[in-house]
C-alpha cells in the first residue's frame, strides 16, 4: 500500500468532502481516504497496482476540484 498526500482546493462545506471521498474512494484499490477540510490536505491509502497516483488526481480534477502542486 502506498500513501498518496493531495492538498485540493475548491472545498469549500462537508458536501465537497463527501464529495471527494466518494470520488477517490470508487477507484479500484483505494482503501482509505481522510479529509481534512481546513487545509484541503486530502491523504489516500491505495495499491499503486491497481490505480496510479494520475488517476487518483484525474478523479478529483473531474469531479471539478483542483490540485496544488
């Protein structure tokens, strides 16, 4: 298992964490995903051979929320 750290911006209420969690969390091998709302930090446990770290940013930029690099 790998542990990914995103800090996402565009959250703005517990709806967009919600939000972000189901995104993430349908991704085959995503096992855990915590969301802290203040910082927008955004931490997912997942198996790198079933979803890479693009597809986990792809899910959350679709789901209309950005990223920082």
């Amino acid at each position: 298992m790998n542990t990914l750290t995103l800090t996402v911006t565009g959250m703005s209420c517990m709806g967009c964490v919600n939000s972000v969690k189901n995104l993430v969390g349908a991704l085959p091998g995503v096992t855990q995903v915590e969301v802290d709302l203040a910082s927008g930090r955004v931490e997912i446990k997942h198996d790198p051979a079933q979803t890479e770290t693009s597809d986990i940013r792809a899910a959350i930029e679709d789901g209309g929320y950005g990223i920082k690099d």
